[in-house]
C-alpha cells in the first residue's frame, strides 16, 4: 500500500481549514446531502465510480427502447459545479478504515472529517448461483442497455431459426419478482408485443411471444394498497401478461427455468427484479450490519452504530424503530430526505447544537403498468387508471435532474404517446449472453 502523504494518494484535493465531509455516492441520498452542504463552511468531497446520477426509476424505460440512456443520467460535476468547496471525483470506494479515518479507492486513499456512506443497493440474488450467471438485472444504465440489446437480438435470431423450441424460448420472457420494477417492465414488454413487434416482424408470429410476470408471494405491488394491486393485476391481464403467483423460481441454466412447483418456463430472457441488498463498503464491523439485507444498521440521526463521525443514508442505511422494524423502504423518498435533514445534523454537529431525529415523511407511491394504465397510492388518496397515468408522468418528469433531461424525456413521451412508438429501440451495444454454469 502506498503512503497516504503520496501526492497520487490525496486524490489533488487542496487541504482546507473547514472539515471534510467525503460522501460515497452520487445517488439519490449523496446528492441530496451535497446540495445541502454545499454553500457552508465544510469541504465537501463526493465519489462515485459513475460520472452520473442515474434516475433508476425509469431504468425500464431504457430497457425497452421507450428512453435513451442519457435523458435519464445527470452529470455529477454539473449539478454541483457553481458551488465552492466541492470535489468530485471519479473513484469506487472498497474499503473504510475507521481507525485512521480514511477510506480506500482505486484512486487512493482519502482522509476524512466525516465520512457519509450513500452507497445504495444492489440485486440480491439471496445465494442462488445460477440466476446470478444467468439472468438479467437493471441496477444500472449498462445492464438496462444490455438488456435492450438482448431483447431486440433474441427477435432477430428468433426470425431466423427454425427450430421451433428455441424461436419460443428467444420470444418469451420471465420477470421474477412483482414489485414495481417488474411491473412496470412486464408491462412495458406487453406494449411492445403489441404495438411494435407486429409492425417490425411482420414474417416472425409474434403473438407467441409470452410475457411472465412470477411472484412467490400471493399479491403483486405487496408494499402498496390492496386496491391498487389488485388494479395492477387487472391492467396486466388486459395486456396479455401471464401473472404467475405463490410461485418461486428455484433455477435458470440459461433457457429452462425451474420453479418450486410443477411450471417450468423455456426462456432466453429472464429478468431478476425479485431483491436487493445494500451495497455497503468493507471496513464496518459485523454487529454493524443487518445480515439479511447487508444493510448498514444507524441510529435515528443515521449515525453508523458505536461511531460518531460516519453516518450512512439511503438505501445502504437501516435505520430500525418500533413503527419500522426492518428500516424505510428503499426507495427514493427515504433517500432524499435523509440525505437533506443529514446536512443540517452535521452542520448542527460542527455547531455543537443537538441533531434533529429522521422522520420519514411517506409522500405515496405508484407504479405504471402501460399507456393510460397506472395505480398511485397517495396517504389520502388512491387512484387507478388515466388520471393515475398522468399523475406519475408528471411525477417523474419533475423528479429528473436536469431541465435538459425533463425537456427530452416529455418530447419522448408525448411522441410515444401520439405515434405508439418506442424509437430507441436500436442494438447498439450488441450483449452476449455469458452461460457461466
Ligand atoms: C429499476 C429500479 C426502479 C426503481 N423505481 C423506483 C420508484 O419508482 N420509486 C422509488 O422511490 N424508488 C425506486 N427505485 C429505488 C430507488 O432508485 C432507490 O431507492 C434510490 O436510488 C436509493 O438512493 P441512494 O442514494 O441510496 O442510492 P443510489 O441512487 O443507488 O446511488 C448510489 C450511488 O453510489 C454509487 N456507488 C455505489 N457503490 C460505490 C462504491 N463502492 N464507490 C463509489 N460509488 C459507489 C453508485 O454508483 C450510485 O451512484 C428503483 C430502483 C430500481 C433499480
């Protein structure tokens, strides 16, 4: 290891009088907290082995052609290039010295006043090898533009062999897991076996291709209103998707899937959206975890437990309470409002006044199925449908970074709308699927 004195190690970070917050993550948290630090009296240092913020919210988007990746993506240094103070730099953090304060990366090593961990999550496979080698996740822009690739190669090979089992398997897709992540996706993919396969393989039947949406649980959408599930189920069905549940897939080889009941699925597809865990940063104790979902454990200010200067936000953080036992959901809202009441606990921290507890403010949450199909449960109201569909556009457009992305992603939209197209359908980066086991 070289010394951290080396010039190489300190990352050309000028050393200042202010303290030095590093933040690992440019996510939804780390942006948050950097914003609200941005203007003070600290030095800020954000890393993220990405240049970009990425909105994983419409990752699916991506992944079925209705999005290019860039409208979804924000450059890191933009959104915080006016402010002083701040550094960003392109680094994948592996490992926390809580001893010496220090974090490693493959950039160097980084001493630190406070460290704040916003490292998010990542697909939880829960042990099973051959879905991790095999099937699909979309954590991220490559792996949703992987995706894509895939998808539009297994039609173009599917036109062309003539082995009938195969031109199955090459047409027919396996979602596991019906959060909204796989919802949306199974929906998406329905749309485009409608509106779009016909028109672009008019020599391959098309309406072979099967959209399976399995579920282990007896309830899709589990975390919102019974209501709005069971809407969601509907909307599925009128789209042609076959919605498989109390079913659990147990085995993928890279065709045939194996479920722990009688239903087999051949399938060249097969989607992971059934967990995650947190992506948390070696260096921690274990009593600091929570081994089922690899999860930082913190305290209600998200101070990692037993150390008072490294704090973690997010969907990396648990923080545990009787009306919460397993923590806030890992979703965008606990992460942005965590990540904005953390910068003023710390600036309160450096003022020596008492920090301020996290409350999680729930804001609702939705899910779109399809075109004029979506179900939105808000604390006092819940609705399904059109008026729903617009609801979480609008949602979504004004949650992007950027003007530039909001402006492209509503031309987007407004065009699929009117035209019933998804024109980013394009192999661009072609994927090979890797059989590793
Ligand atoms: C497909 C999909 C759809 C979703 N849909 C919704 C939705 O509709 N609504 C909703 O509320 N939530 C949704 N979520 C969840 C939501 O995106 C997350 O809860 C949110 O992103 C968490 O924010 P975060 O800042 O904790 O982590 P992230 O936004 O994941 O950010 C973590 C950052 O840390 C960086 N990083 C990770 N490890 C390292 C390392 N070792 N070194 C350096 N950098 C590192 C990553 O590059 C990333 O930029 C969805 C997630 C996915 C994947």
């Amino acid at each position: 290891m070289l010394p951290l004195h080396s010039k190489f190690f300190i990352m050309n970070i000028p050393k200042s009088s202010f303290p030095r917050i590093v933040i690992i993550g440019g996510g939804f948290a780390g942006i948050a907290l950097a914003k609200k630090l941005s203007k003070q009296e600290v030095q800020v240092v954000l890393l993220d082995k990405h240049n970009y913020h990425t909105f994983q919210p419409l990752l699916y988007q991506v992944s079925t052609g209705g999005l290019e990746p860039d409208s979804i993506a924000y450059p890191i240094r933009k959104v915080l290039q006016d402010f002083p103070n701040f550094y960003f730099r392109l680094a994948k953090v592996s490992e926390i010295d809580t001893e010496k304060n220090t974090i490693q990366s493959n950039i160097g090593a980084l001493k630190f006043d406070y460290l704040v961990v916003a490292s998010g999550s990542k697909t939880n496979y829960f042990g099973n090898k051959s879905i991790e080698d095999n099937s699909m996740e979309m954590k991220t822009i490559p792996q949703s533009l992987n995706l894509r690739s895939l998808i539009l190669e297994n039609f173009e090979e599917a036109l062309l062999t003539s082995d009938l089992n195969r031109r199955n398997a090459l047409m027919s897709f396996v979602i596991v897991g019906a959060g909204p992540t796989g919802v949306e996706l199974a929906g998406a993919l329905a749309e485009i076996k409608k509106g779009i396969l016909p028109k672009d393989y008019p020599d391959l039947d098309t309406r072979l291709a099967q959209i399976n949406l399995v579920q282990s649980g007896d309830t899709i959408l589990k975390t919102m209103s019974p209501n709005a599930s069971k809407k969601a189920e509907d909307f599925l069905e009128q789209l042609g998707v076959n919605v498989w549940k109390n079913v659990r897939v147990t085995s993928y080889d890279g065709t045939t899937v194996t479920t722990d009941s009688d239903l087999t699925f051949e399938s060249e597809t097969v989607v992971w959206a059934a967990g995650v865990k947190g992506a948390a940063i070696k260096g921690l104790d274990a009593e600091q975890f929570v081994s089922r979902g690899n999860r930082i454990l913190v305290n209600e200010f998200n101070q990692v437990k037993g150390i008072d200067n490294i704090f973690a936000i997010g969907d990396v953080a648990q923080m545990e309470s009787e009306s919460v036992p397993h923590g806030h959901p890992m979703m965008a809202q606990p992460a942005i409002q965590q990540g904005k009441l953390l910068g003023d606990n710390i600036l309160k921290l450096l003022d020596k006044k008492p920090m301020t507890p996290f409350v999680y403010k729930d804001r609702g949450s939705m899910a779109t199925i399809g075109r004029n199909k979506a179900v939105v449960d808000l604390p006092n109201f819940k609705f399904q449908g059109v008026f729903a569909w617009f609801v979480w556009m609008f949602v979504h457009l004004f949650s992007l970074v950027g003007f530039r992305n909001r402006t492209v992603v509503f031309i987007n939209w407004v065009y699929n709308y009117i035209r019933f197209d998804r024109e980013a359908r394009l192999i661009i980066r072609p994927y090979k699927k890797k059989l590793k086991s």
